[in-house]
C-alpha cells in the first residue's frame, strides 16, 4: 500500500519533492494558495489542492491524521511556515518534516517538538563546499547537522590493502565498496569502447582487496570525516 504525504508549499523545493516522491509511488497531495502553481503541477503530482494551509478550516479539511507524513515547505515566512506546524500538530499529523529559514527558525521548530527539520540550501551548499574543497571526495550527503556520508575515490596508499587493513578513525565508518565495471561493446573489443558502470556492495569482508578506481563510502561526525580527507588530500598533493 503507497503512503501518503501531504505536501504544503508548491515552490521550486516543494514542488520538486513532491514530484520526486510520486515517481516513488507515493501516494502525494501537493497544496498551495497559488492558482498558477497548483494548476501547472496538477499532471505531475498525485493530487493537488488550491487552500491557503495557515487556515483552520482548510487543515481541517485536509485531514492531515491520515497522511504518513506531512512535510512544510515554505521557504520565504517563518510565520507561516510555524502556523502550517501549529495547526498540523492541532490535528494530529502523525509524522512532520519542516524546511527551517534560518537558525532561530531551527531553534522554534525545535521547541514545537518538530522532529525532523531540514535546510536544503545550506545542506546543498555543505554539499558542495565539501567536494570542491577536497581532492578525494567525489560526493557528499548530509544526513544531520553532525553527520555526513561521503563517497570518496581511495587514495593510493589504499591500493592492494584489505578492507581490514585500512587505518581509520573508530567514529567513522566504512558502509561500501563501489567498484568499477566494465560491458564490453558489442561493435568494438577496444577497452575505448567498453561502457564503465560501477557496482555497490556492503563492506562487510576485511578481506575485500582494494583497486585503483574504487570509491568507499564513509559515514561519521562531519568533523572526523573533515579530520580524515585533509590528510589524505596531502596525499595527492604530494
């Protein structure tokens, strides 16, 4: 059975989320005050509905106690985007994700018990500061305010070591092996012409033996993992 998410705000985040979730075959109601927006998004996400959800009587009407989870997305008033949390927590949604603006927005949320906040602009920005400052990390995921899982291309001192051999922080974990593979072109035996794909798995064996052009996936406190590509950052440097 799909679950349903109950969408408030149809701007640029709110109505990318709520299309990405209805390709997840999410069950997804889309609400905005903004005709124009909600008759553009009307195809792309499961159900939309015109209402301004700072009213009583329309998140009343929305039934929020039904939907899994409830998720606010206005990015432009904290007044508003604290009484959409009000009034969902006066009706009883089961599960609340809000989008904070700023800090002190953070800090309100948090003292109305919103347990899970997010800050997209910030986490994109973290996102990408991280990966243009270091030479090793090809991606960055943001998972908290203190924790972050990085993929990173091994450095060479890495080459031919076991998994098990790898001198690593305790605080930070080793999650998976990402490693290259290679279909071969059906017109052409040239390793040009081969197709790279990569192929995940659980780094689970300490004996799993490293290659050049592996990527591990890494998950700790965003300070440790800092800690760890600096020095080997130095590396490639070198």
């Amino acid at each position: 059975m799909s679950k349903k998410v109950l969408v408030l705000g149809l701007g640029n985040f709110g109505s990318e989320l709520a299309r990405r979730l209805t390709l997840e075959d999410m069950e997804v109601t889309g609400v905005d005050i903004n005709h124009h927006l909600v008759d553009l998004y009307k195809d792309s996400i499961t159900n939309v509905v015109e209402g301004d959800a700072t009213k009583d009587e329309v998140m009343n009407e929305l039934e929020v106690s039904l939907y899994d989870f409830c998720i606010v997305c206005i990015g432009h008033d904290v007044g508003i985007s604290l009484t959409m949390v009000a009034l969902l927590k006066k009706y009883e949604a089961k599960i609340i994700y809000a989008r904070a603006i700023n800090n002190i927005h953070w800090q309100i949320l948090s003292l109305l018990r919103v347990k899970y906040i997010f800050e997209p602009e910030i986490e994109s920005a973290g996102r990408l500061a991280m990966q243009i400052a270091s030479k090793i990390i090809y991606d960055a995921f943001p998972i908290s305010k203190n924790f972050i899982a990085v993929e990173i291309n091994i450095p060479r001192s890495y080459e031919n070591l076991k998994l098990g051999d790898i001198k690593i922080n305790d605080d930070i974990n080793i999650l998976m092996l990402k490693r290259y593979s290679y279909t071969e072109s059906p017109f052409e035996r040239s390793e040009l012409y081969h197709t790279p794909s990569f192929e995940y798995t659980p780094a689970r064996d300490p004996k799993t033996l490293l290659h050049k052009n592996d990527r591990l996936v890494l998950f700790g406190p965003i300070e440790k993992i800092r800690e760890y590509v600096k020095i080997y950052d130095k590396e490639i440097e070198e």
